[in-house]
C-alpha cells in the first residue's frame, strides 16, 4: 500500500547525482579536487557581506516575507544591470529572481514544457538542466558543439527534419563543462531561429562575468525577447547568498510567479537585500569581480601550463578565456571512467565526460575545475592525474 | 507555435492566488488588514539575526554551496528538538530543511503523489497545501474539522468506502485557517490508520510553538514513522531566513534529496547557520518565543473580546488557543464576499471563507489575523467591520 511506483521511480534517477556523490568522497582531505564546480569562498566578499546585512537588518523588510517575483529593490538594479548587457531597456516587470539559477531552470521547464515536448541541448550537457528537464519528461535532443559554442548549423538541420522544439537550452559564455563561448553570430543566428520557429532559447549565464581577457560579448537576450535569460550571484557574489534571476517578457514572468507560490512562495528578503547592495555598488562590484578574474585567470593558466607539460600531444584541451572549467580530450584511447579510481589512489578528482554526456559518449574526456586550488597545488593535482595516466596505460 | 497550453493552464489556476492579490490592495495604508497571515516584523529578533549573521560569515562555509538536506549543524539542532517533541530519537538523517514549509509540501507532494492519487485534505483547507498537491494532478477528498479539529471519524467512513489515500495532510496545531487544533485522542487515531491503511500523514506544524495558554500536544509524529512532520522558523523567528524543515524516514528524505537537487540544488548556508545558532541557544530561544506568545496572546484576546461586543449572537468564533487566526461564522446569512467590498470601503480587510473552501462552502464564514496589528488598532478594525456589516443588511 506504500506509494512505492513514485518513490521507486525518484530514486531510480540516480545517475544525474553521480557528480554530488563523487563530490562526497572527494571531500576526503588527501584528495585535491578538480572535480567541483565551486566557486572559491577565499574570494568571497564576506566582511562586505556582513555589513550589508547588518544594513539590511535595520529595517522591518528584510526579516519578512517578499513578493514572489524578488524584492522590488533588487529587481530594479538587475532590469538596469540587464538593460546595459542587453543594450536596451529591461522593464523591472521583465525580471524574476529566483532560488539560484538551478530553481529559474526548475520553474522554467514546469512553466514552458508539456511532457513529451522536445527540448534541444548542447552535449556535452549541464546536468542541472537536464534533471529539470527530465523532471518535467522532456524529450530531449542533444546537439553538438565546437570551439564556437553550440552548433546553429546542426540546430538547423534538425529544424528542417520537421522537428519543434519548445525550448533550446545554451550555456552561452565559458560552458560547464565544454568550456566553450558561443560566438556572436551564433548568437544572431539562434536569436532568428527563435523568432522564426516560435521556439524559446533559454540562455543560461551563470559565467558570462567572469571573463579573463575581454569582456564577454552582448548576451543572446540582446537579439530576440524570444530569449530567457538566466544569471546568478553565485559565481560573482556568493553561492550561499541563493540569489539568481531570469529575465523574459512579462507574461513568461507572471506564468513563473504562480508556480514559485506553490513551490516555495518566495525568497529570502534578507539575502535579496545584501545582493541589491552589492549589486547597486558599481564601482565596488567591478574592481571585485576583476579581483575574482584575475585570480581564475592565474590559476587557469598555470592548470593548462601543466597540463601541457605532463600530457603534450596526448590530449587536446580548450582554451580557457574565462569561467571555472578546462575540458580535455585524450587522443590515446584513455577511458576516464576507468581512470578515475587510479586518480583517486594517486589524490586527485575530476568529472569524467561521461557524466555530462547525453546517451553515451565522452569516454575519453573529462572536466578540470580550477577555481578552487592555488598554483602549486594544481601543478600537485596534474603531476598525480599524469602518474595514474601512467599506471593505466601499464595496467 | 507559442507552447501556449501549458502557459495558459498555469495562468488559469489564479484561484490560489486571490488571497494573494487582495493583499496588494490592503497594502493601501487607510486600510488595516486582518487578512495577512503574517507575522509582525516588530517582533522579530533583528539584532540578535545580524550577530549571528556577522557571526557566521567569519568562517567560509557560510559563503559556499551546502549540502542539498542542509547544513550539517542545523540539521543537527533541529534533530535534537524534535526528538525532545517527539519523545524518542530522531536522527540527522531524518531530517530535511527546505526552503519555507512550502517548500516542503511542494518536494512531498512531487515524491510521494503519482497522478490522480488522493489526497485527504481539511475543509477548511491550507491553500499553500492544495497548490503543491493540485501541481501533481492530485485527486482531492475533503473532510470536515470541528472543535477538535480534522474529522477522524469521516476519515474512516471514507477509509470504509474503500478510498485509499496516498496522504492525509493536517495542520495540527492551530488550524490555518480554522484556528482548530487535533485532540491527542484523534492524534493516536489518525497515526493508527495510517499505520494501518498505509497512508503518509503529512503533520504541517507552523504554529505549534506559538501556545497561549498551555503547550501544544504531542505531534501526531510521535506516535507513527507513517507521519512526516513539518515545522518552520518562519512563525519563530523570522519569514526572511526560509528555513523550514521536514521530520520523515531516512529513505523518503534520500528522494526528497534527489527531487529538491534538480528544483533549487541546496539552501542559503548562511541563513541556516544564523537560524541554527538562535535555535541551538535554548534559553534564549524559550525567552524569545515566550515574548511572541504574549504579545500574539494579547492580541487575541483583544480582537475576539472586540468581535464578542460588536456581533454577540450574530456570529460564532472559534476560542483562540494560539497560533494567528480567528475563524468566524456568520449565523444571520452574511455572504462574506458581499461584506468584503464594503468593508474595504470602511477601511478593513479579512479573508472570505469561501477562499478556503475546497469546492464550493463557507461563504458565511472569514478569516481575521490578528498578529501584526495592536489592541487599538484591532478595535478600530473590528468597529468598521461592524459598519460594513451594518450596510449591507441595509443595502
């Protein structure tokens, strides 16, 4: 008489957690782990932090319940954060803030999504959109990508099969985990695609801030108010602070808020009041976030350099112009899966590509998080990858 | 090519949302609203939550992602609580903590509820309740409530008829909105036929620890692993921190886990540190929630001793034993809904039974809150409610 089929059917889906127990052995203090996707908590701006609460906790506000669709204070300083990225006025009504992006994907697929509707993704996947998605029984149809981000091409020769998507989902700036930027016009191109087939793209940027070189460039939401765009506190304030927000017409913002009612009613007027501030903070928030870049960038090149040194032509990996991962092929048949417990016996993690693939797929790759670790300790964390590389080959 | 079926069944559910947009309208400063279900800012504890968030953010864990069911240490309090309101041990791994109790019943009712399974709900009903259980295509069965709250005798006639239900959920202390609480006696009885029948019992437990007069009774937890329980520090401590929780089995917490990772990943270290601090601190915490029952007690008091002298016989209400809800039926045909307008009109605002009603019913019947307002104010509302009802039997 247990509700058994639902139960069953939930913790059948296990795979999509795979990452999250890897995460659980590699907290083991010997491990140097490559494998998170975490932000470094050195760089986060505690001490402004605290002082923004202090703030906040003056008034009456911030201890109550909020609007659903965010605190109207910081929903005015993204619409105007948003409107620069974008190029063109962003209405306060166009923005929704949410649990972390995480919760824009989950509202956005009960949203937008009937069961059995396609719903187009790049492979390798962001396996946070994948389990909304499939919560939700996409039918999901993964694309492939290059050195420029999502393939438009493939998108196109899907299209012309007949097939419709409701929705197409792009890490459009330093992919987790490709480690790939969509170039700008891909971005036009998707962009017109939306408009011409009635699909939604939505354009998730949790990254696009964290660039090493030069400045991201204008998001796909600047091409097309077929576009949903998703950005986050996360990576440039602080993961705890759950602050993310999504940007889309009005009507998509209103369909949203009645599901964050029954979901969770609303956010945390406190954390969304410490954000409005940090946010608000221009001046502030660009010498920090240039202060998170330049450290990303150090140990971005230092993790290639040595990844260079150990491995040379036995791999090919990307170029790393800004975000958190580095993404690596091996060219000599090395199955990361099974190279992953040798790295663990030898103190380091990493994804396997695997992980991220859609199907099958991705046996030779894996994700590097650099953000985590300083200099030595990422050349350590190589040399250990490059000596279980060894023990495979001779196994 | 818009997927529009799926937007415009969302946007077609605006029933739950009414109490919703009535409060945007009594947010109208010559209007003293009776119809919130909030509680008074004033009364939270502003200075203590900013030392303990300054607290929290000198370690950097307060910063990070933290574990999907929540923060070790809180987790940790909160298990050691409940054991003491259970009367047996409750262990860590029991233990869930959501974003809000709303959260809560949104993550069971997506776990436990397969399409078209049913779920018993009071009559009267908590509207945040019906929203998660109709999102998952519930089949809703009703029952009464009297003095001592949900019929367990219309449960089994139900039971008798064959119906199996998937859940039975009940506020248990201090009804929202019948301001009822279950008798111990039918505590033991409902844990019994779940036991029996199979069912969940999901406990919704806000307001148990805001008592007036003598400590809530056991939880209907105690006395069966076939009851999940849910509290909140909303009603304690503050709405801002959305930290609620859950009591449930270690296997059905493990599938909420899963769930809750694709919905929004994890909750806000931060405000589940601040929250775990203040709850840990027992003293403190009994002396704080003393403060709110006195405060609510007199209050109360005020307002039905106001509703007694201004309607006498015309109406009956319910004996305010704690939480923050007067029920009140008219016993002279008033239809609520009509009274409603008028009553704006005089500069008062309250929530309509028929908001409640699963179906159609209580249109004699209201929701008055009396939490933030204070003794002269509750008087000046009553007094206007008491003209507006005099118009309409004019009118």
């Amino acid at each position: 008489m247990h509700p058994a089929p639902q139960l069953a059917r939930r913790l059948d889906s296990l795979r999509s957690s795979a990452i999250r127990d890897l995460l659980t052995v590699t907290a083991r203090a010997d491990i140097i782990s490559l494998a998170g996707g975490l932000p470094d908590p050195e760089l986060v701006p505690r001490a402004r932090i605290a002082a923004a609460a202090v703030d906040a906790l003056g008034g009456l506000s911030a201890v109550q319940y909020t609007e659903t669709p965010g605190w109207a204070g910081l929903r005015e300083v993204l619409a105007a954060r948003n409107s620069v990225q974008c190029g063109r006025p962003v209405g306060v009504n166009e923005i929704f803030t949410t649990h972390g992006s995480q919760q824009a994907l989950s509202l956005l697929a009960q949203v937008l999504i009937d069961p059995g509707a396609v719903v187009v993704v790049e492979n390798p996947a962001y396996i946070g959109a994948l389990q909304s998605f499939r919560a939700v029984d996409a039918k999901i149809e993964a694309l492939p990508m290059d050195a420029d981000g999502l393939s438009v091409d493939a998108l196109e020769e899907l299209l012309a099969t007949g097939v419709r998507p409701t929705v197409v989902h792009t890490v459009s700036n330093f992919h987790n985990p490709a480690s790939r930027s969509l170039s700008t016009d891909r971005r036009i191109r998707l962009a017109a695609l939306a408009e011409q087939f009635g699909f939604w793209v939505i354009e998730d940027d949790p990254y696009g801030e964290i660039w090493f070189d030069e400045p991201s460039p204008r998001p796909v939401a600047a091409y097309s108010d077929r576009v949903i765009r998703l950005s986050s506190a996360s990576k440039i304030i602080a993961p705890a602070l759950r602050t993310g927000w999504l940007q889309a017409p009005e009507h998509v913002c209103r369909a949203v808020e009645l599901v964050r009612q029954g979901a969770d009613l609303c956010g945390s007027a406190l954390t969304q009041q410490i954000v409005a501030e940090l946010i608000a903070d221009d001046r502030w928030l660009e010498h920090h976030i240039d202060g998170v870049r330049a450290a990303y960038r150090e140990r971005a090149e230092i993790l290639c350099a040595a990844v260079d040194q150990e491995f040379g032509d036995v791999i090919e990996r990307t170029d790393v112009t800004g975000g958190m991962f580095c993404w690596i092929d091996f060219l000599d048949g090395t199955d990361t899966q099974k190279l992953l417990p040798l790295a663990l016996q030898a103190g380091v993690a990493f994804v396997p590509g695997s992980a991220f693939a859609v199907g099958d797929g991705y046996q030779n790759s894996m994700r590097l998080c650099f953000t985590t670790s300083d200099g030595p300790v990422l050349e350590a964390a190589v040399t250990r990858l490059a000596r279980a590389h060894e023990e495979l080959a001779l196994a």
